[in-house]
C-alpha cells in the first residue's frame, strides 16, 4: 500500500509501505478518507525529531484522521463495515494504573501514531482498536471528523480550566490549537475569550467568532487589552498555546487575583518561570499533555453546531500531493490554519 514516509529529516516520500499488523478480535480495519497535517507532522519533517522522539529509521506520518470502517474484529460490536469514523490516535495499555485513574493520555507505555517508532495513518487503510474508533454522526462529515483529534486538545484544555459560566479567557498563540482551545473555552462557558498573536491573518480567521476578541501583539499589548477587557482586573483564565517564552513569562499578568492558567504550548527549550508572579495572585497552574475522554463531548459539540471547525480548514489537498501539502504546511504557517489531505477513493 502507498503511505506518506517520512524518510529522515527534510525527506518525504509517497510510496509503498507496509504497516506491519494483523486484524486483532478488538480491532477495526478503517479505509482512511481525510487526515489533517498537524504541527507536529511538520516539525518531524523539518527538524526529524520533538524532544526525545527522534525519527530513526522510514516513519509514515498522519495522526488526524476520519474515515470507514471495512472490517471488524470477530469480538466488535459497536462498529460495523461502513460505519463513518475518527480515530484517536493515542493508544494507552488498558490495565496500566495511568489508564486505570482515566489519565491514559500520560501512560508511559501509549502509543501514539506518527510519533517514533509508531507509524501514522497517512496510508489509504489503518487498522485501529476499536475501543478508540469514534461513530460520526450523520452531520458531522470526514473533514470535520478529522478535525476531532486537533479540536480534542482544546477539550483537555477547557475541561482542566473548570471554566466557569460567564469566565474571560486569554489564549496566547494563534496557531491551530490556540483557535480549538479557544472555541472550547468558549463553548465551555466563556463570555469572552482574547486571542494575541503576531499573525493577522490567523487573527482575522478566529477573531469572525462571535464572543472572540483578537489582538495583534504587534501593535498593541495584550496586557492593555486584557486590562481594559476586564476593568484592570485581570483574566479568569489565561490558556498559554505559544510555546513562546515571551508569552510565557508574562502569562501571571493577564490573570486576575485567583485565576488560572493553562499551559498548552510546548516550548521548544525550558523556560524560566516567575514564581513569585504566580504565587503573588496564587494562580491555579494546569498543564496539558493531549488529552484522555474527551473524543464522545468533542464529536457532540461538533455535532450540535454549538463549534464550527470548518472555517478553520484552509485547504484539502489530494493525497497525490501530499508532498507539495507538506512543504505548503512549512511555509504558509502565518496564513493556514488546518491543511488537510484527502485519500483516493
Ligand atoms: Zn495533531
């Protein structure tokens, strides 16, 4: 079968590969239809690592993915052939104590598609455990099912929030996560949610949400903003989606006495971090790391209408071209949001 192979570091090619693995009694066997590229898809092709996960040997990439069940394992029963699906693509071991206290997201033994050693799903068929094989609903179409796996990490983050109704939210960074935690916050309760980046365009793209305020940190401080948002008392929730450590550093800013913060951006290098700023309004610190339970109250937002993902989709790009889909996901980081590639038929 033809996969997207992450040769080594800079090298891509569309050719064929064989994922190793057999049809298990608890599996699926999924014909893919879309996969979106993600940040990390690209990082592993621009620098061939992330943190301690190195890119060692051929690795197909891809972990957002929807598409149609052809086969189940004999043991199945929630799923059948034809059944429209999104796939989680963390596998935890079920019998671990991380996955027994529900935190299967932090198990040390997951596995976890498209990072090393573990293959991805850009290949035309995957086969998947069916226990994190998600039933779309009618309305919900294969493009926005692969937008659940990116839109899931905005859950984790509003749910560590415990967002309260009628919360101000910051989020810092306006990349494709700060937009989904951003649209989870505000589905999650908030009134108000500001968005700061330095890419207009970005901001432009989230800031058409209504209950969305964009600022270009570029031309104005986000603490003036946040301070004349909230009459010079500060956020409830200050999510931080950077990574950058400017952003960080001044994160306890834009928090109210008692507020918290989530920290949802991965910086690149360790941060120092102003103790005494978060202690001095002792802030509630969360951190995020992808996410565990939350694929059924992401597809259901979804579903509702009550979160719309599809303005935030800027291309699909036809498997045959998943190459050039890479390279534009390398260059066009300031204006796309979400490019996404689409299987043959
Ligand atoms: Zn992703």
């Amino acid at each position: 079968m033809k996969a997207l192979v992450l040769e080594e570091k800079g090298k891509l090619s569309l050719r064929e590969f064989d994922i190793p693995g057999a049809l298990g009694p608890k599996d699926v066997r999924i014909k893919t239809h879309t996969v979106g590229i993600c940040g990390s898809d690209v990082h592993y092709y621009t620098h061939g690592k992330i943190g301690h996960f190195i890119v060692n040997a051929p690795m197909v990439l891809g972990h957002e993915a929807a598409g149609t069940v052809i086969e189940t394992g004999v043991d199945v029963t929630h799923l059948k052939p034809g059944d429209r699906v999104c796939m989680e693509p963390g596998i935890p071991d079920p019998t671990s104590r991380a996955a027994k206290l529900g935190i299967y997201n932090v198990d040390p033994a997951v596995t976890f598609w498209a990072t090393p050693p573990i293959h991805g799903c850009l290949t035309p068929e995957v086969i998947h455990p069916a226990a994190f094989t998600y039933k779309l609903p009618e309305n919900v179409s294969f493009a926005e099912g692969a937008m659940v796996e990116p839109f899931a990490i905005g859950m984790q983050a509003a749910l560590r929030a415990r967002i309260q109704p009628g919360d101000v939210a910051v989020v810092t960074g306006a990349g494709p996560i700060g937009m989904m935690v951003a649209l989870a916050a505000l589905a999650g309760g908030c009134a108000r949610v500001i968005v700061a980046d330095l890419a207009q365009p970005k901001l432009d793209i989230i800031g058409a949400y209504d209950g969305i305020e964009t600022v270009n940190i570029r031309n104005r401080p986000l603490a003036e903003a946040v301070a004349e948002a909230t009459d010079g008392w500060g956020a409830d929730i200050v999510f931080e989606c950077s990574g950058a450590a400017p952003a960080i550093l001044g994160m306890a800013a834009h928090a109210r006495p008692g507020g918290a913060i989530v920290l949802v951006g991965m910086p690149v290098d360790p941060v120092p971090v102003d103790i005494v700023a978060l202690q001095a309004k002792e802030l509630r610190v969360e951190t995020v790391f992808r996410y565990a339970n939350v694929y059924d109250r992401a597809i259901a937002l979804i579903a509702s209408g009550k979160v719309d993902l599809k303005p935030l989709i800027s291309a699909s790009i036809p498997f045959a071209d998943s190459i050039a889909g890479f390279d534009r996901a390398v260059e066009a980081r300031d204006t796309d949001v979400k490019l996404q590639i689409v299987m043959p038929e």
